[in-house]
C-alpha cells in the first residue's frame, strides 16, 4: 500500500461535474489500495471573484481580512469533494489548513509554512478515510487564518507529502506534464518525460506556471517525487527527479516566461556605499519582492539603478522609489509596466558554451531589444518589451530546436 497525495487545480474542479471526475479518479487510487490525501485548489475563477469584491469595499483591502475571505474558495471545494466521495461510498473528510493546523507566520497574502501536524491526517487514513485538505491556507501562531500567495495550493500539496513522508505527490492540473515553454504561445513545444529539482526551480521561479516556487522548493529539500499529470487525460505525465537519475541532459531543457514584471528606474544617485540598500532597503521593508537588478556606474560619480517588481507591487514600489529619489537627491525615477522576462533553462549550460550568444543573435536577428540580462549556471533570461513576447518565444524555441527529442549533449 502506497501513500499518496494528490493535488487538484481550480480548472481540475472548475465545476461539480469536474469535482464527480475527480472523486472517481480518487477512488481509483483506493481501488488500487493506496491511502490518499487530496490537496485542492478553488473552483476555476473563484478567487479572482473574491478579490475583486474585497476591492468593491475596499480599495486596498485589509490583507488579514482578504485572507479570511479568499481562503472559502478552498473550503468550498473540499467540503464538496469530501461529499462525492462520500456518495460513493468512501468515506471521506475535509479539512481547513486550521483543522490541520498547517502553522505559518504572519505574512497574510504571502506566508509561509512553518509545521504541520500530521496526527489528525494519519488517524482518518489509519480509519479509511481519504483526507480532503484546502490547500492554499495555513493558520498562524495568534489563530489567524493565513494565505500562501496564489499558486500556494501547489505548496500546500508538497509540504504535506513531505510531513507525511507520502510515496508521491502529483499535481493534477489541466496540462499533462512540464513542456518546453507554453504550448498556447509555441504550439510545437514538447512534453518533457523529466526535468530535474534545479531545472524545474528555475521555471518555476522564471514564470512557468505549471508549479508554484516553493512547492518545488519543498519538493527538492525533502526529496519528494513529484509528478505533474493530466486530470482531463491519462498519462505518465513529468517526473520531477534528482540531476543524477537524469543519463542525458538536454543543453537547453525549456524556455520560461513571466509577464507578471514591471521595470523600475532611479537615475543620477550619488555613487558611494551603502546605496544600493538605500534604494532597496525600503523596498524590502515593505515586503515587495525585487527581482532582476541593473546598476550602471556614469562618468559623472554618478550610478542608475534599474530593477524588476511584480506588477501588484508596481504602484506601490513607484511611491517608495519616489520618496527615496528626494532623499537621495536623483536625477530622475521612470517605471515600465510593459515588460517580459525571457529565461532559458537547462543544466547542459553547465557544459556548453555559446548559449548567451546565440540567445542574443537570435533576438538581434528580430531586431527585438535587450533591456535586462541576468545569468546563472544553468539560465539566462532577458528583458524585452512585452509585444516581442509571442515571437521571442517561438523563435528562441525554433533556434534551439526544442521541439525535437534528440537535442541532447554529446
């Protein structure tokens, strides 16, 4: 008997006739005589529908009050899940992150999970029970109800793999396994068979969103099997695995891509120490992720700092910026919010070079601008003016023949 968690996606539950399909798909599971937890997600929409009437009462709404609200997205459906699994016989229970007590710190829209108490999970499996667990949610220390950012369900599933020390977890959504780069932009992209920690890491981080950041950050630390599969279509789907399991790498294994970027720039400070955290300090305090940074020392003692939000946090980044401009005496400060970072990814890098440059022929050959560059062992992504997006893309992924299963090293 295996133990094995199964994460749903909101277009997985989108609808009560989604919900039937996926109990069926759970009960198969049980057929086969594995204990099952279930993590899932909202209904398709339903969280954005919840913001948006948080913002009907209030502009910017009160981040622990928009946490109790967006969570009963996630309730709805384990509560519903739990009930059509009991219709078919199997008895069945769901769970709030709180009844789990899935503890997290205090950081309402974007905690992050601290413990979690397995013993009520294990006493309903050790009775028969499937588990059915909002995913999303935690609760903190004073009985807060708490959010893990969106995409947190992902987290929630892994997390909970790795207390239990589950056989697998898979992450039911609605593409069947990790591609190449979004086949809605590249149609010919390809399903990869694995990738590996590292590799899925980065696009994950890079703005891939077939899983969430941290929950393959979960997964690496704790060495979790992880697979990503089709809840529409049966399929092996993605095994997510260790570099060493992998006997041939790819050079280049996908291209990732975020739209979820806005640029910022402060220009003419004083060039001395101390002002990069002068610039970013107040940044960070405010709890706004930064994430590619630029800085460009002029002739004239002087040094421009440019760098990257996400779009959420562009208003407010722009106010810090503009306060710290007066401060600092700057020349000037200027944001675009019409941007997109680019990122290929592969742990072949590591091995061949050339990559950069080609990357860089190929986007001149479009005549399609650099704005940002930034590079690590196994990624280099660039800043482009969002309307290149599509043909970047599909011509990066056309260079570097990503469609075909042989671009392997050696």
């Amino acid at each position: 008997m295996a133990l094995i968690v199964q994460k749903y996606g909101g277009t997985s539950v989108g609808s009560i006739e989604r919900i039937q399909a996926v109990a069926d798909r759970v009960l198969r599971a049980r057929a086969a005589g594995d204990s099952v937890v279930v993590v899932v997600s909202a209904m398709s929409g339903e969280t954005n529908r919840l913001i948006a009437l948080a913002k009907e009462v209030q502009s910017r709404p009160n981040a622990r009050e928009l946490d109790a609200l967006v969570a009963t997205g996630e309730q709805v459906t384990s509560a519903l899940l739990a009930m059509a699994l009991e219709s078919r016989g199997q008895p069945a229970r769901s769970y709030t992150g709180a009844q789990v007590k899935i503890l997290t710190d205090s950081a309402f829209n974007k905690a992050r999970i601290q413990a979690i108490d397995t013993d009520s999970i294990r006493d309903e499996l050790q009775a028969g029970r499937v588990v059915v667990v909002a995913g999303f949610q935690g609760v903190n220390p004073e009985g807060d109800i708490t959010t893990l950012g969106r995409g947190g369900s992902d987290t929630s599933a892994v997390a909970i793999a790795a207390a239990l020390q589950a056989d697998e977890c898979q992450i039911y959504t609605d593409v069947d396994g990790v591609y190449t780069t979004d086949p809605r932009v590249e149609p010919r992209a390809r399903r990869l068979d694995r990738i590996t920690f590292e590799e899925m890491l980065e696009m994950a981080s890079l703005g891939s969103k077939v899983l969430q950041i941290r929950s393959v950050e979960f997964a690496g630390k704790y060495n979790v099997p992880l697979r990503v599969l089709s809840s529409f279509v049966d399929g092996p789907g993605t095994l997510i695995t260790l570099e060493d399991e992998v006997v041939e790498q790819a050079v280049i294994s996908g291209i990732a891509f975020n739209r979820d970027e806005a640029q910022l720039t402060i220009k003419g400070v004083p060039d001395h120490p101390g002002i990069a955290y002068a610039i970013l300090g107040p940044i960070a305090e405010a709890n706004i992720e930064v994430d590619m940074i630029l800085q460009n020392v002029g002739a004239d003692n002087t040094t421009d700092f440019t760098f990257t939000v996400q779009h959420v946090d562009y208003d407010k980044a722009l106010d810090i910026l503009r306060a710290a401009a007066k401060n600092l005496g700057a020349r000037e400060v200027s944001g675009n919010p019409k941007i997109v970072k680019i990122s290929l990814v592969g742990v072949g890098m590591r091995s061949h070079a050339g990559i950069a440059a080609k990357m860089f022929k190929v986007l001149a050959d479009e005549k399609i601008n650099i704005r940002m560059i930034s590079t690590s062992e196994i990624k280099i992504s660039v800043v482009v003016d969002d309307k290149y997006l599509e043909l970047a893309v599909r011509t990066l992924h056309d260079a570097f023949e990503l469609d075909a299963p042989a671009a392997l090293i050696g």
